[in-house]
C-alpha cells in the first residue's frame, strides 16, 4: 500500500518537473521524483540499489543545474501545435498498446520466476565466498556486464571532452 | 498488477515530454523520468512478496529472498543513467553557447 502512495508522489512530481514554468523548480521536482525511487527501492528490498540512485541523483542534479543556472526559456507558445499533438497522441497510443500485449505475458507481482537466480542464490557462498548475492552477481558471474559498463562510462567522458573543449579549429586551416 | 500500471503511467510521463516540449533541458528531464520508470520495472518484476533482501546473514533457515538478478542488472544501468544526463546536458551547453537558446525549433541554421 505504501508502495502506491510512494509511486503516486513520483507521478505528481514527474508531472510539476515537465509543467513547471522555470528550470530550477522543475530540477527540484525531479530529484523528488528521485527521493520516491531510492525510496521504493528500499521498500522492494534493494538496499544497495538505493544508496546507489540517492548518490547518482545527487550528481546528476548537480550537473543539470550547472547547464541550466542563469539560462531561462520563457514559455513559448506558437508553432506546429495541431502537428505536435498528433505526433504525441499516436506514440503513446503505440506505446500502449505494446505495453497491453507485454502485460499479459509477466509474472503477477510477488511471484518472481527464479529460473537463473536460483543458481546464483545457491552458489554464491560456497563458490564466491560473498554474502550479498547481487555484488556476486556483478563481480563474478556476470563480470562482463560491469567491463561493458566501465567502457560506455570512459565512452561518455571521450563524448563530453570533445563536445565542450575551448579550441576548437579555425577556419580555413 | 495496479503498479506495473501505475509505473507504466509514469514512463507515459516521460514519453510526453519528449516529444511535445521545446525546451532542450525539458527533453533531458523526461530522459531521466523514462529511465526511473524503467529501472523501478526492473525491481517490481523481482520483488517477491513478503521477501527479504538478497544477502545472507547468521540464520540460514529462512531463504525465501527476493530475486538478486534484476537488482545487479539495474545497478548498471543506474551509473550508465548517469553518463547519459552528462553527455546530453553538455550538448545542451555547447548549443546554448553557439545560438543562445534551448528552444529547439530556433536551432535550425547550420553555423560553423
């Protein structure tokens, strides 16, 4: 029950952070919207997870309101209206719909099926020797997950310094 | 069942924004709505009802834990979120510096 409440403040927090008139106060809509999740992560009992997006939040929060500080768009109302709408209306229509078929095919909330954690559950302490099975997942039996991330990280800063370096080349050399 | 539902209500949240909002800071902010939404998916499919978190301690008799799969494939995905939001907030920053606006309907002349 806490869970819909919980689920229910992310949706009206998600809601002011898209309809709010300046960017900072919809920045701060979103990082509750955040709180809600490390909150709900904690409730379906995933503690690590949840200190993890607390931290992430922080930082992605930070990052946000240094591109946006002193930057304000007023609001705009002219353009394709009409077009835009029509667009919005039939990608969530398509999303829906997609969403309807895949709903059927999940297991009911509360019955996960364990099929592969079971093996992981019952290896971790004799094969790994960690108490927490989901650091043995990451750092033994699926390791690779964790070198793949490392590389889009390194990836994404390479993408960072080359979009915001100063000298840029000058024309006509 | 309500909240895969209402998880679903959420990524149509972020779906929205994307595409109907004109400013580049707003596109970013429904980014990272779509990925919670996600990320909470995730979890809500291995939760088992009245479980206990996926780490062993002294009492071994009670083994009914929730699934540990979902939860270390989210933990990467919440640190590539991360890299994400960095990578598009700088090239909000670098569009910012050449035409002097967010509005994406402004950013239409090449300009060298």
């Amino acid at each position: 029950m806490e869970l819909h409440i919980i689920l229910l403040f992310m949706i009206v927090a998600a809601l002011v952070a898209v309809e709010a008139r300046d960017l900072i106060s919809s920045l701060i809509s979103l990082s509750a919207a955040g709180l809600g999740l490390s909150l709900s992560f904690l409730i379906l009992k995933a503690p690590g997870l949840a200190i993890t997006q607390l931290v992430v939040e922080i930082l992605c929060i930070i990052i946000l309101i240094r591109g946006t500080i002193n930057k304000d768009l007023p609001l705009v109302k002219d353009g394709r209206w009409f077009f835009n709408t029509i667009a919005t209306v039939v990608f969530l229509a398509c999303f829906l719909i997609f969403a309807f078929f895949a709903l059927k095919e999940l297991p009911k909330f509360g019955e996960p099926s364990m099929r592969v954690s079971k093996e992981y559950i019952a290896d971790s302490l004799t094969s790994t020797g960690f108490a927490n099975v989901v650091s043995a997942i990451t750092q033994h039996f699926r390791n690779l997950d964790a070198l793949a991330e490392a590389a889009v990280l390194f990836a994404a800063i390479i993408g960072v310094l080359a979009v915001t370096r100063k000298a840029g080349r000058v024309n006509g050399k | 069942m309500s909240l895969y539902l209402l998880c679903i209500l959420l990524f149509c949240v972020g779906l929205y924004s994307i595409l109907r909002k004109r400013n580049i800071i707003k596109i970013i902010i429904g980014l990272g709505i779509i990925e919670y939404a996600v990320n909470l998916f995730f979890i809500l499919i291995g939760y088992r009802m009245h479980g206990r978190a996926p780490i062993f301690s002294g009492d071994q008799a009670v083994l009914n834990m929730v699934d540990p799969l979902p939860q270390a494939i989210v933990m990467t995905t919440i640190v590539i979120g991360l890299a994400i939001t960095t990578l598009a907030v700088s090239l909000a920053i670098r569009i910012y510096e050449k035409y002097g606006t967010f509005d994406i309907t402004k950013i239409r002349k090449l300009r060298g």
